[in-house]
C-alpha cells in the first residue's frame, strides 16, 4: 500500500459530510483530465455534465438551504461516463476516475457507506500509477512508485487535503476550498488546460 495505516484509519474516521469534501476536492484535482479528454474526443455532453454535477456538490457543501437533488445529479453523471476500452484512447481512463472520485462524492451523502473518501483517495492514487507505467511502459513496484515526483506528490496532497477536511464543519472555510479547488489548472497527473472548460 501506498498510505500508512494512520492515514487510512483517519480517513475512515471522517464523518459523512467529510467524507464527501474530501471525495470531492479529489475530483476537482482529477478535473483537468476530464475536461482535456473531452476536448481531444469532441464529448460536450460529458463535460457539461461533469462540471453541472461538481458545480452541485459545492452547492450543497457551501449553502446550507440547497434544493440540490443528488439522486438526479448522481443519475445523470452514470448515464454519461466514459467506458475505458483497452483498444481505446487511454484518456478514458482518468476521465472515468475523475467521474468515480465525483460520484463518490455524492454517494458519501446518499448511501452513506462510510468507504467512500477512502475509495476516491485509492481511485486518485491508481489515476497517478497508471498514469507513471503508461508514460514508462511498464510496471512499478510500490517502492518505485513511492520515489516517483508525481506520487510523492499525490500523497503529499491528500495528506494535506485530509488535514483541512477535519475539522469542524464552518461555511467560510469550506467556501475557501471551493475558490481554491472550483477552477482546478493543474491535475494529479500534470495535465494543464490553456482555458477553463
């Protein structure tokens, strides 16, 4: 495993509402990737909705007299995600993460699991390994992927992001993560976007 026992064990412990920033600041971060395999394969639809669904969760996280219906929104996310085919572009691929880690998000508040931040956490991490053995072509031991920038990176930000999530739930705070994360440049795995999508 990539992460210590003690970041899981306090990743487990977050409440729902944590749970669910957590999932979603980590979707935000995977955003650009989206976004640019929407570009290069023309799919408005996917882009639209991505960003009408992240747009939502912020919504419900920032007002709290949200009429946000997350069960639509979480409906109309699944019907349009992209499905990774090994004979296809491999941009689906974060694309589709970047969709879990949202979907995520949403399902910390629906089903209430108590495993979704620690799935979006595992999801964003695998986006930053596939990522590295494509751009290498070939595969990475966990001591390998641990000296590698771009996952030094990945663990440096969760480890931070958990840090902020924990804490007492306040609107101006979380108002805060949303001007820092609402418009993300630059994804887990280095991907930057000229203009906003």
């Amino acid at each position: 495993m990539i992460f210590g026992e003690k970041f899981y064990r306090l990743v487990d412990e977050m409440s729902i509402w944590q749970q669910s920033l957590f999932s979603l600041v980590l979707a935000a971060r995977m955003s650009p990737n989206l976004y640019l395999y929407c570009s290069l394969s023309q799919d408005t639809v996917l882009s639209e909705v991505f960003r009408k669904a992240f747009d939502a969760m912020w919504i419900y996280h920032t007002d709290k007299n949200n009429h946000v219906s997350l069960d639509i929104v979480h409906d109309d996310l699944e019907k349009v995600m992209p499905v990774p085919d090994p004979d296809g572009s491999y941009g689906a691929y974060p694309a589709f993460d970047a969709c879990q880690a949202l979907i995520l998000a949403i399902e910390a508040i629906t089903e209430k699991n108590g495993d979704e931040a620690l799935n979006a956490s595992n999801i964003s991490v695998c986006t930053v390994a596939k990522f590295l053995e494509v751009q290498e072509e070939r595969s990475f031991s966990d001591d390998e992927l641990r000296e590698q920038k771009l996952m030094e990176e990945e663990m440096d930000f969760q480890v931070e992001l958990l840090s902020r999530v924990r804490r007492k739930r306040e609107a101006a705070w979380i108002q805060e993560l949303y001007e820092e994360f609402g418009n993300v440049a630059c994804s887990n795995i280095g991907i930057t976007l000229d203009s906003q999508l």
